[in-house]
C-alpha cells in the first residue's frame, strides 16, 4: 500500500488555509477527504474526480472512517475509462470488501463493453463476452444460445434482424438461461432483456456527425442487465433468471431497412417505421416476447431508448416505466437502497396509440423530431404492446444516467454503470 497515494476520511473541518469550505487537505500522508454534514457520498465521489482530474493514477483508501458505500462512491468517482482499477479498498470492520469487489467486478465488465469501440464491440462479440462473462461466475448452471443473422427470421424475431440487416456484421439474440437449481424444469423467476445496438448511425434517418460519436453506448442496456445479474449471482441469488440480448448495428447500406417498410411482428403487430433512429424499441420488442414466452412473472428491460427521457430527468436519474404502478414504485424504492436515482415517468395504455400509423397497427414513433410531445412515455407505450399479462410484472428502465458525454464534478467520460445495482436489487427483491 505504501507505493500508492493514500486517501482518508475526516470528520473534522480543514485547516483555515485551505479555503472556507474546502472538501480536500494533503499532508505528507496523502489526501484527507472532509466530510460535508448533507450528501455526504456525492461529496466524496466528486473529491475522489477532483483527486483523478490531478493525475493521481492510483490510491489506497485508509482508515476506519470509511464503509461500503463511501469506498463504493469513491471508486465511482476515481475510475476512468483508462484507469478500470485505481483503488484499492480500505479493509476494516466497517467494510464488506466482498461486496465491494463484486460491485467493481460487474462494473469493470460493464465499462469495457459500454467504453469499446465499435469496431471490438459488435453485436455477436457482444453476446458472446456476455454468455463468457456470467458463465465464468456460475459455470455448471449457465447455458446460451445465439441466434444469428437469417436465422432470425425462422424464430420470427423480425425487429432484430430489420434492424441489423443494413450492417455486413450480423444481428443476434442472445438466449442465456442462469438456473442454480439444478432442476431443468424449474420455473423462471425472472427475466432480463437488454438492448444491445452496438453502434447507431441512425440509419437513413441519419444522426448528425456530434449525435454519433458516442452511440458505441447505445448498448448500454445489454450491458446493464447483464452486470446487475453479474451482481445477482454474486449476491447469492438462487433463482432461474433468463437473459435476452438484443444486438445489432444500426447502419446504412443497400439492404438496410427504409423509412415506410411494414414490419410484422410475431405477435402479429404490424409497425411502419416512420423513423429508422427510432431502433431500440425495434429490437426490444422482440425480447420483450422471448421473455414473455419464458412465463417469468417478473421482466426487466434496460435500455437508452429516448433522448426525451434525459430531457425530462437530466443524467443524474434514471427513467422508470411500467403499467404495473407497485412494482415501478418498488424498483424505484430499490434503486433509493443502492444510492441510484431513477424516477418514474408517465405510462398508461393508451401511450400504445401515441403513435399512429395509416398503414399498421402503429408507427414506430412520430415523424416529428424528438418524437414529439411525450416521446420517451409514447416510446414506452410501444414496448407496452409487446409484453404479457397487461403490463403486470414488467418494469422498462430508459437508461438516461447510465453514459457521461463529458467529464464532469462527479464522473468521468464514459459509462457510469448507473442501472446496475437496481436491476441486480429488483431481482433478488422479487424474483
């Protein structure tokens, strides 16, 4: 530890020559954080980006002061795309380090793939680091399946391949069935569906040359879903959960889908695209069904579907939707439990109609920009069509605080891994 900055907690105020009010001091030891009496763990986490933004590489955390959740916000707060593990843990009775290394184990997971690039990052390397990585957690109860490319279409999972099918790198699904039971005829408990556009042009409904730059995170919901069950089985969950990617590039080329194609789903829903930018919901609606098929009475969809969910919450809250208003209001209790944000936004059944379309059932959003009025709810209401029992059990997570365009106060560039630990809570809450 010697060889590495040291970094403790304090309770007392500063030296005066510090400045009034200053959350950083350094002795010959290292650096002492001061605690602040109201949001004690945003205090560290941004002194912790402070500590970073100075070009310290790496620290050790000291001392009794700190706990789970402060070497947690500290971690958050120091880890960057090119330093994945800068900390090393304070271990003291205060302390579950076990728990703290499989928040960073899910974490670091979750940054590579939300941080690759696209071109390492793509839909089948995608699903295959996901199966490698929770098989490598529970290897005798995991087993997957990918379904690639044309064969897509003999399962009838149409969005996918409609989307995908622009790119010369095919789109898949990604069928992971984590069952610690034993019992090949146990019941799911739960199941996961993530989407996984691993890079987004925008298609023909092409985004602007600053909106692409950072779509390598437009698979951040795959990642998110598949880092919370990370967490879930580290935990200890014992129940049968499945997991659904749903991967493709969305790019443009001469077998790329069009604005004005019919697409008709297995549920038999027709939808005309009238925005081929509107993708996620696309893809998403074929997992919501594979989940559906499942008979799990629990389903989770992470995804960063809308840019009218980060006008409506800001990066700092994730967006709730669900017609099931119990279970929104426990995932958003469980994501207060894990020092997460979310906040819930309006969905009823008749956002399915939002949309409409003189040639389907519905239009895949509206041909105005954004959307429109209510995009991120009319979005939601699109997925509404897709999943079993009215509604009831499933819970969709617009992912608005899950990327940072831009170093800020309390994160760096990149993922953040918000989203993680709610999805991982949910599932040990109530699957």
């Amino acid at each position: 530890m010697s060889d590495k900055f040291i970094v403790r907690l304090s309770e007392q105020a500063p030296a005066t020559h510090w400045g009034n009010n200053a959350s950083l001091s350094f002795d010959e030891q290292g650096a002492i954080i001061h605690l602040a009496e109201q949001e004690t763990l945003k205090h560290i986490q941004k002194a912790a980006r402070s500590l970073a933004q100075q070009g310290i590489p790496a620290v050790a955390l000291s001392g009794e002061a700190w706990c789970t959740e402060s070497q947690w916000a500290f971690y958050q707060g120091f880890v960057s795309p090119k330093q994945l593990d800068p900390v090393t843990f304070a271990e003291n009775a205060q302390s579950d380090l076990k728990e703290l290394q499989a928040l960073k184990q899910a974490a670091t997971w979750m940054r590579q793939m939300i941080n690759g690039t696209a071109e390492d990052i793509y839909p089948e390397s995608l699903a295959g680091k996901a199966a490698e990585f929770i098989q490598s957690l529970a290897p005798e109860h995991v087993s997957y399946q990918i379904i690639k490319g044309d064969a897509l279409l003999e399962h009838q999972w149409i969005g996918i391949h409609e989307v995908g099918r622009g790119s010369e790198r095919a789109p898949v699904l990604l069928e992971l069935d984590f069952n610690p039971t034993g019992d090949e005829d146990a019941p799911v408990s739960a199941a996961l569906v993530g989407k996984g556009i691993t890079f987004d042009s925008g298609g023909y409904s092409i985004k602007p040359s600053e909106g692409m730059l950072t779509m390598k995170c437009d698979m951040g919901g795959a990642a998110t879903v598949t880092a919370g069950l990370a967490l879930a089985i580290e935990r200890g969950i014992d129940k049968r959960i499945k997991l659904f990617l749903c991967c493709a590039e969305n790019l443009i080329s001469g077998h790329a889908y069009k604005l004005g194609d019919i697409l008709t789903y297995k549920n038999g829903t027709t939808v005309e695209i009238v925005n081929t930018d509107a993708e996620g919901r696309l893809v998403l609606a074929d997992g919501l069904m594979a989940a559906g098929e499942t008979g799990a009475p629990l389903i989770i969809d992470a995804a960063t579907l809308t840019g009218a969910a980060l006008m409506a919450v800001g990066q700092e809250y994730n967006a709730l939707f669900g017609l099931d208003k119990e279970l929104v209001g426990e995932v958003q209790q469980f994501a207060s439990e894990e020092f997460e944000a979310a906040w819930p936004l309006p969905l009823e059944k008749w956002h399915q109609n939002n949309c409409p379309s003189a040639y389907a059932d519905t239009a895949n959003s509206r041909a105005q920009k954004g959307g429109g009025y209510g995009g991120a709810s009319n979005a939601a209401g699109f997925l509404s069509r897709f999943v079993p029992n009215e509604g009831q059990g499933w819970v969709h997570i617009d992912l608005a605080a899950s990327f940072q365009n831009n170093a800020g106060a309390q994160w760096a560039s990149g993922a953040t891994t918000m989203g993680m630990r709610t999805v991982a809570r949910t599932l040990i809450a109530k699957a």
